[in-house]
C-alpha cells in the first residue's frame, strides 16, 4: 500500500545494530537525547517493535522504561508515544481521556470521529486485550445524552460503504427539517445520518443540503446544538469532507492558542506520520500559508522540537 506518511520504514534496518546504539545512548553519564530521537524518528512503527524485542533479548532490559528513565518532558512524551503499536497508541489515548481525572473529550471527539470502520475495529480490539473492559461500555459508563450515542455508533465502526444515490437528497432533506426548518433540534437525525452513513455519501449529502437550506451544514449544526456533541457532528463533517483538512486545522489549533497544547501536537504527530503527514502538511501550507514545519519551528524548542521536526519531515 502506497503510503503517504512522512516516516518510512529504514531501509538498510537492524534491529540488533539500533537496540546497541540506543543503548550506548543511554549508558554512563548522561543521555545522548540526539542519537535516540534521530533514530526512533527514522524508523517506521512495526521497526521500533523490532527493536524493542532486540533490546529485551541482548539486555534483558524494557527499552520504554529505559527510556522513560532517562528522558523527561515532552520529549519523553514524544518518544513514548511513538514506541506504542499504532492502534495499542489509540487505544491507550482512549483509555486515558476516559479513565483519567474528568473525561479528555477532545480526544474521543478525535479518534473517534477520523479514524476508518477498520482502524475502529482494531482500536476496539485492542482496547478489549490491553485493559480487559470493553471500549464502548467505557465510552458509556463515562458520557450521557445524544453525544454518548453518537460516540458508540462511531466506535463500532459500521459504516454503510459507498454512496446511496436513492437517498442523498431524503437524507438532505431530513437534516433540514430537523434542524433548520423547525423549532427545537432532532438530534436523533443527525446522529443516524452522520454517524452511519459513508464519507462518500455525505459529502453528497451536504452538497444537497447547501442547495436546500443556502449555508453549509456546519452552520447550522453550530446554530442547532451546543457543547460536546456540536464538537463531535462538526468533526464528524469535517472528516468526512477531508480527515487530512481535519488535522491540519487541529495541529494549527495545538500551537497557535494561548500556549502550546503539547498533548494533541505530540499525537497527531505521532498517529499521522505514517498514514497521511505528507497531505496534512500540504493541506496546512494551502489554508496558512505557511508550512507545518515552519510553525512547528516557531513554536516548539530544543530537542523536543527537533523531534517533531523529523516527523514532519520537511519544509514545503
């Protein structure tokens, strides 16, 4: 599969030669932060894998908590993140937005709205082996109302496939006789629609709605719903318009408020660099002006911003 991240997998890999330069990184008096983040960097998911298992079997050490132990901040944020599975590292986010102190909904607002049906199913998976309850009962026992259904219905990742053309403009139709043309919302609408329906057919869908109701969808769920579940329906809109588009707008968000959110910046760096950073980075650069590397240089330091600038993976 063609991929269009900005981390390959090395080519001349050795998951034997890079366990023993991590190691020698990290052995003795102080670390060589350098070496590790411009190896792990340079390495593609399923290679860190590899390496971890090398480094457990030549040292008998757990390379994470080694490298736990010798890294701190948001660097060790950065590369702890990138040495999870790439669903495991989803399911571990989820996990923590849910369980932690109040529940992150921006973070389930994000996964659960830009991820596919089969990423869905796989994050659902291991969630289930990694913290034996299940995701969705979680997502329950943790939110309320019309945003609580919503959320379940997207993490099952059932999705109809393809494009219905029998049914856009009803679909249109009832989005607008729900919202728009009547006193009082049907929230109910919305969630069927654009919680079950393809990204292809809505896309359709909100072409139709346009031409109906003169303004984009987007405004009138603004004007229609409030809180977390008009975070959610705008985010599912926006993915299913364009994921890549839904991340440039999140990562420019992430360092252009008041202070730099670390936490979202680190994982959408980490779970887009090898599906999609190269279009999210041209995406940015079409609705900034500016490149992702650039603002990334602005507005990070040290070796924590050398670490991200890897990821990125060049200036455009």
């Amino acid at each position: 599969m063609a991929t269009r991240g900005s981390v390959k997998p090395f080519v001349n890999f050795n998951a034997k030669h890079d366990a023993e330069v991590l190691r020698k990184a990290m052995k003795g008096i102080g670390t060589d932060e350098d070496a590790i983040l411009m190896l792990l960097a340079a390495r593609s998911n399923a290679q860190r894998q590899e390496i971890k298992a090398a480094y457990k079997k030549a040292f008998s050490k757990d390379l994470v908590k080694d490298l736990r132990s010798e890294l701190g901040g948001k660097l060790e944020d950065l590369i702890v993140a990138l040495m999870f599975p790439s669903t495991i590292y989803d399911a571990h986010e989820l996990h923590k937005a849910i369980k932690g102190v109040g529940t992150e909904d921006k973070v389930l607002i994000e996964i659960l709205a830009s991820r596919t049906c089969d990423e869905m199913k796989d994050i659902a998976k291991a969630y289930k082996k990694e913290y034996g309850s299940k995701l969705e009962k979680d997502i329950m026992g943790d939110t309320s109302g019309h945003y609580q259904r919503l959320l379940v219905i997207l993490a099952q990742g059932n999705k109809e496939e393809g494009v219905d053309e029998s049914r856009v403009e009803k679909d249109a139709k009832e989005l607008f006789a729900a919202g728009e043309e009547k006193f009082g919302t049907d929230e109910d609408k919305f969630i069927n629609i654009l919680g079950n329906r393809s990204a292809e057919h809505l896309r359709k869908v909100f072409d139709a709605y346009k031409k109906i109701a003169g303004c984009d969808i987007e405004e009138s769920i603004k004007d229609e719903c409030t809180g977390n579940l008009e975070a959610l329906l705008l985010a599912v809109v926006k993915c299913a318009k364009s994921v890549t588009g839904y991340f440039a707008e999140l990562v420019r968000e992430s360092m252009r408020c008041a202070g730099t959110d670390d936490e979202t910046l680190i994982r959408i760096m980490v779970s887009r660099s090898e599906r999609d950073m190269l279009d999210v980075r041209a995406v940015y650069k079409k609705m900034y002006g500016e490149s992702l590397y650039s603002t990334i240089k602005e507005d990070t330091e040290g070796d924590y911003q050398k670490a991200l600038l890897y990821l990125c993976g060049g200036n455009d």
